[in-house]
C-alpha cells in the first residue's frame, strides 16, 4: 500500500492505523514507511528488520530524534478506525499511531535541505520500530541499539508514547521477583501432620500491606515508588495441605536507584524469605537540561512518568530522552482506544514549531 505523508496529520493516522501492525506482523505497514520516506529528498533511509530509520545530515550544531513504534497490541474488532465526533477510534490510534503519524507528516512537509526562514534548526532522526508490545528481547528499540549504534545519536529523543501532551520526564525502572514459600504435604483431615506453605504468604502479605512507599523529586518531577505483589500461586487439590506457595511482587521504582539497588532493597523488604529475581529493567532520569527548549515550545510544566518505556533504552546509552505524545495513556489497548484529532494537529503544530527556526 501507499501512504500519503503529506495529508492531514488525522487522514494520515487513520491510514496507518487501518494498516494491522500487531507485534510479529508489521512487515507491511514498515514496507509503506519505508517506501514514503525514500521517495523524499533529503533523507537517508535504513532498515533493519521492521524498523525504519530516516536522517537528515545538514550539518546543524545538534540532533533531535523522533522515534515511535509500529506494532499494537492484538486487535478487538476495532479496525477499520472511524471519526466520530472529533475523535479517531481503532486499534492503535493513542498507542501509538497518532504520534508516528506526526513525525512522518513532519518528515514529508518540513525542508529537508538548504536554510532561511522556516528551515530546520537541527538534524533530525526518524525511527519507526517494531515490537514494542511484546517481550524485550524482540524490541526492534533493542535491536538497533545493539546492531546500528551509530543511527541512534542524538541529543535529544523524543518518544511519541501517549501523554495526552504533557511532557512525561524519564521513566520508572521495574523488577520483578518470586517469594518462594517452602511447607510440607499433608491430608488436610490431618493438617497437623503437614507445613501449609500458603499460610505462609500471610507473612510477605503483611509485609507488603505495611511498606511505605518512597518518593523522590528529580528535576522537579516527582516519583513515588511502589511494591506490590502481582501473583500468587500456591495448592494442590481440595484435600491437600500445600507444600509450596510462591508470590510474585513488582517494585517500580525511582531513575535514582539502579536495578541492582532497587533488587537489594526488594531483599532487605523480604529479608528471611527465598527470594528470586525474574525480570528487571533500570529507569531513566528526567534528563530536562537538554530538553529545555523543548520544554518551553510546549508550555507546560515537566510530570514524572509513571510506568517504563523505551526512554530507558536511550538513557543507557547516553541519550536524554522524554516522552511526548497526542494520545491518552489510559485508552491505550482498549477496545475502544481512540485519539482526540484537535491533539494530534496540536502536536504536529508544536513540534514543527520547536524544530524549525
């Protein structure tokens, strides 16, 4: 298919959206990327994958990178994507097509080449990646990290993940963790005889009822911190005492602890108890003093952002990174996942304005 990258930032989002990008399946909505962005002067275009990188190189004193992923979550008979009243439902259309659709409209109507008025005041990189949705090893993000480095220079990312068009500063790192719960096997008619290692779980239970959160400002954004249990898993029949119960907890925590720290104070909480690490990820700082024009064309006041995103990924790389994006974070993966289409002109409109002189 062919996409129009010079109509209206909407249209174009609702052509990329009616295209089905579910995580593994991108081939063909990166194809059209691909396509689009080649056929435009003044860009260099490279791929690896599904993941699409367009750069200008016009010499300015620094770069700025877009950068949004293809992939959605499965479908729930929510395509084709329709208007109505001013918004734009389907699948994808918050998370996150919405702002691709702006950073490709910008790649098709800004001047690529020359200078004077309206010319861009830096370099800018354009990545759409696959895989976003799915487990991090695929991360189309990850990949190019680890394989083309060098595509990823910047001074500043920019990540188009739904904010509703606040600026989200950095990222929340997270881990996960299993309380291992040993007991003994029994007859529940003579449970004496056994160990319940699910009555056991009261223990971390109480544990976790008690924490107390930590909150920590950074650059003026606020994270509070918080652990949780997320799954228990325990028992054997309806007559058996249970020998084993396990807990699965989730620490989000501040960019100002490593993922080693936040594991050793997730073992000092549970202190006593087998503890095993699953899964981890570090988070990213604010990282405002690069941002700070940016900041400025939006008007408004830098939040924490609750949650992880790929921002970590460019901060372990040196890269400051935000988020920024015309969709809203809590429609995203619904069945009725929809965009304001005022935002999303009003997104197009202030980063044009921030990356043009």
């Amino acid at each position: 298919m062919d996409l129009d990258l010079t109509a209206a930032v909407g249209e174009l989002t609702r052509q990329l959206v009616d295209v089905p990008s579910v995580s593994g399946g991108e081939a063909p909505l990166a194809d059209a990327v691909e396509k689009a962005l080649a056929a435009l002067d003044g860009l260099q275009v490279e791929r690896d994958g599904d993941a699409v990188v367009a750069r200008t190189f016009l010499g300015r004193p620094s770069r700025i990178l877009l950068a949004g992923h293809l992939d959605t979550v499965p479908l729930a008979d929510n395509l084709p994507a329709r208007v109505v009243g001013g918004r734009l439902y389907g699948c994808g259309t918050s998370d996150m097509k919405a702002g691709v659709a702006i950073a490709l409209r910008l790649a098709a109507t800004l001047p690529l080449t020359g200078a004077g008025a309206g010319a861009l005041r830096h370099d800018v990189t354009w990545i759409c990646y696959d895989n976003e949705e799915v487990a991090a090893d695929r991360n189309g993000l990850r990949r190019l990290a680890e394989r083309h480095r060098d595509w990823l220079d910047a001074d500043l990312a920019i990540l188009m993940e739904p904010t509703s068009g606040e600026v989200e500063a950095g990222c929340q790192g997270t881990l996960r963790a299993v309380v291992t719960l040993p007991g003994t096997r029994a007859h529940s008619a003579r449970s004496w005889l056994g160990d319940n290692a699910i009555h056991k779980a009261g223990e971390v239970l109480r544990r976790l009822g008690e924490y107390q959160a930590r909150t920590v400002t950074l650059d003026g954004c606020t994270y509070r911190e918080g652990l949780s249990a997320v799954r228990i898993d325990g028992g054997v029949a309806g007559n058996v005492i249970p020998d084993l119960c396990r807990v699965t907890v989730n620490f989000r925590f501040a960019p100002d602890r490593t993922p080693q720290g936040a594991f050793a104070h997730v073992r000092e909480v549970f202190d006593g108890f087998d503890l095993e690490l699953t899964d981890r990820a570090g988070g990213a700082p604010p990282g405002l003093a690069a941002a700070a024009a940016f900041v400025a064309a939006t008007g408004r006041v830098p939040v924490a952002k609750y949650g992880w995103t790929d921002v970590a990924r460019f901060a372990e790389l040196g890269i400051p990174a935000l988020n920024y994006g015309p969709g809203d974070p809590n429609l995203a993966h619904t069945r009725d996942e929809y965009v304001e289409l005022a935002a999303i002109d009003e997104g197009e409109r202030l980063l044009r304005r921030y990356l043009t002189a």
